[in-house]
C-alpha cells in the first residue's frame, strides 16, 4: 500500500498560481507581464535568440509552451517529493514481552494420595496436579512456560518456550517417583532460579512451586534457596497440597490417608514473603484450581499484541526526476541561448 507521510504539502502545487495573482504586473516588452527579478536576463536571451520569448510566430509559442509544462512538472514533482510518498507493508503482528513462569512441581510419590476428586470419582494429587496446570498452561498464550519436576533430585524437564503443547504433553507424561521418594525443594528451587538468572526484566520472572511435603533431600536446604530467591528478585508463588488431617472423600464416605502429611507450610510461606509472591493450601480440586485462577490475575498476561508495518521512503523517486527534468530544461535553455 502507498501512501503520503505529508499529504498537506500537495497544497504548495498552487504556490505558483497565487504568487502570479499576489505580485503586482508591470508592462514589459509584450504587455502585462509577471514582474520577475531576473526579467531583464530573460529580455537579452530572447533578444539575442529571437526565439523563445518573443511569441512572433506559432514557433515560438510552441517553444514557450514546452518549457513552461516543464517547469511545471518539475515543480510538481518536488511537491511530491515533499509530502514523502511512502510504500507501507501489511501489518506485521508482534507480542508484548512475555512473562516467563516456571512451573515447579512435586512428583514424590506421596503425590499418588488419592485425596482429591475429579467429576465424583477419587483422584491421586498428581492427576489433579495435570488437571488444573495443564489448563492454567493453555491460558498462558504469550507467555514463555518452563516445568521443573522434582522429587530426590530436580530436574528440568522443559526449558522456557513459548511451545506450550509439548509442556502439556510432558506434563501429562509424569509419573509420580520417576525423580526418586522423598523431596529436595531446595535443590528444586536452586535450579529453577539458576535458569531464571538470564532472564533481563526480574519483573516478568514467576516460579509456580507445589509440593505436598518438606525439603528432606538434596544439597540445599530451603532456608538458602529463599535468600537466594529474594537476593535474585524472582517472585515465587507457593502451593501446599494435601486434605486436612489426612483425610480424603471416598464412595464409602471419609477415610484416613495412609500417607503421614509433612507439609512444611511455615517454609512455603517465608520463601512467597521473601519474594513478594503469597503461599496457598489446596485442599481440594476445587481449591487447587481457584489457587491457579489467582495466579493467572495477579500475574495477568500481556495479551494486548502490537501491529507494524514495513515501511520503504520513495521519496528520491520524484526528486530524482525532478532533477534530471531540470537538468533537461536547463540543456535546452543553453542551446537556444
């Protein structure tokens, strides 16, 4: 698409027009003539010549008559010139920056508890772990996904990307135990932080940390990985998942888990107010998914694209013709002169 960065300067095509009404006609050597500064240059030419300006014969008009269009176009093309033409591309659509968020996710196997429910049936914490992250996953569209599993040891099972498919699928495809049985928050959340480090805006760095228990393994204790989060700036939201007082709804009523519940609430909380992030319970399916609705508001996603088009100055095209129409004009002045 073409188009004109100064439409307005067109106006200056009636320049000539209005100076030839506004400046006052003097009688010169043919009648009323334009009273121009250089119009005693003009009378020798044409008296030394006696061709272009003395309209005697329909030679000499037709002669006047050329040199007066081109001049004329010359001046048009340099009010073209003037008001930029421009060629402008299609729109080009582009993001906002991105929130990069790693998912931080406890796979021990106190994960396969089945206190939780889906559509009435009884499900393991894990399933409903799948559940609700895989959806807050889908709603993230422009932001950059990273998931961290962990158990014994952590592991960075995908780094951040804006390919949330194949985080889903690698979400899906975790089995509880595959990191080993007991559980190194610490370690977990020093290697979250290493591959946020990189990372330029600190404002736009979010870890998601869920686990059912406390830090029982591995070479970092909680305590040092919450100084180096809220040494890093890196904002860290926190979820404790288990039922109350292990015990989980079942179609024979309430039973008693048989899982010993260790969850290190007062941990979760001092590493979500050392990082301005907040810590919260899931208790339930329900829970866990409102949990993961408040942090898709209180870390909302830029969603408002961006559009730019290419655009190409053509500006030389008309000045360049008007400057090989001018060098013509002045060519031939010489040789009748």
């Amino acid at each position: 698409m073409n188009q004109f960065a100064y439409p307005w300067a067109f106006v200056l095509l009636l320049l000539p027009f209005a100076v030839r009404f506004a400046l006052p006609a003097v009688k010169g050597l043919h009648g009323d003539a334009l009273k121009i500064p250089f119009l005693k240059d003009l009378e020798k030419i044409s008296i030394k010549s006696g061709s272009l300006w003395q309209m005697g014969s329909a030679s000499d008009e037709k002669h006047f008559s050329k040199f007066f269009w081109m001049l004329m176009i010359v001046w048009v093309l340099l009010v073209t010139a003037a008001a930029r033409p421009q060629w402008v591309g299609e729109p080009i659509r582009i993001k906002n920056e991105s929130r990069d968020i790693l998912m931080v996710l406890d796979i021990s196997t106190s994960m396969l508890e089945r206190d939780f429910a889906f559509q009435g049936q009884a499900i393991d914490r894990l399933t409903a772990v799948k559940l609700v992250a895989g959806d807050f996953i889908k709603k993230r569209a422009n932001d950059r996904i990273g998931l961290i599993l962990f158990g014994t040891r952590a592991y960075l099972q995908a780094p951040l990307t804006f390919d949330h498919q194949s985080v889903n699928k690698i979400l899906w495809e975790m089995d509880a135990g595959m990191a080993g049985n007991s559980t190194a928050i610490g370690d977990a959340l020093g290697l979250a932080l290493k591959n946020l480090k990189d990372v330029p805006n600190p404002d736009n760095k979010v870890i998601i940390l869920l686990t059912d228990g406390e830090n029982n393994d591995g070479s970092m204790s909680l305590a040092q990985a919450v100084k180096l989060a809220r040494d890093a700036g890196i904002k860290a939201y926190t979820i404790g998942v288990g039922s109350p007082n292990n015990f989980f709804a079942s179609f024979m009523g309430m039973k008693m888990s048989g899982f010993q519940q260790g969850l290190d609430e007062k941990g979760l909380k001092e590493l979500a107010d050392a990082t301005k992030g907040a810590y919260f319970k899931a208790e339930d399916t329900a829970g866990l998914l409102k949990i993961y609705q408040t942090i898709d508001s209180l870390e909302p996603s830029q969603n408002d694209a961006k559009f730019v088009r290419e655009t190409k100055e053509l500006y030389y095209i008309p000045l360049l013709a008007a400057i090989l129409t001018g060098f013509a004009l002045v060519v031939a002045l010489r040789r009748i002169s």
